[in-house]
C-alpha cells in the first residue's frame, strides 16, 4: 500500500517543517509493517512537500496511526497535509483492483 501525503509550507516554515517531517518518518518506520518512506519538496514550486511511504497493507498502515507514539510524533505533521486522498493501493500487470466504492463510513 502507498501513502502520497501532500503539504503545503510557507517558505519561512521549510527548515523547521523539514526537521518535523524527519522526525515523523523515524516514528512511522518504527512501525510494524513499514516498508519505506521517501520525503521531498517540489522543483517548480518549493512551498509542497510530500511524504510517500509503503506498508504491508492498509491494516499495517492504520494501526501505525493509531499508536501513541505516532500520534505524538508523527499526526501533529500529518494534520498539516492538504485535504486530499491520500492512500493508494499498488497496480502491478495482472493484479485485481479493489472494488470501485467509497471507503468512508459517512
């Protein structure tokens, strides 16, 4: 499962923010079921960021985020991301997709 989380910084707020979104990584990755994170800042427009990590699956990526020390460490950053989807599941030639539906309970 790939998670794409955007975020939009002030140009002021890079040097703290990118300290934050370091310390946010090291706390997912702690996590079981991580597989990898990548960071970076845009080449046209150096005020979005982004934070891609891999799981195991989205129950592997769900726990994470309920966990204390992630929610200490990590959702303060996290709720700074653009309100958008975010999860992804991988397509990979001859895989079977998930059902087309919303996933949310409202």
């Amino acid at each position: 499962m790939l998670v794409v989380t955007r975020f939009r910084v002030p140009v002021e707020e890079a040097e703290h923010f990118r300290a934050d979104l370091e310390a946010a990584r090291a706390v997912l990755a702690a996590r079981p079921g991580f597989i990898s994170a990548q960071a970076g800042r845009n080449l046209d427009d150096p005020t979005l960021w982004v934070l891609a990590t891999t799981w195991q699956n989205v129950g592997a990526y769900r726990r994470a985020l309920s966990a204390y020390d992630v929610k200490v460490g990590a959702v303060p950053l996290l709720s700074r991301a653009l309100d958008e989807p975010s999860a992804y599941e991988p397509v990979e030639p001859g895989t079977s997709l998930n059902e087309e539906r919303a996933r949310s309970l409202g």
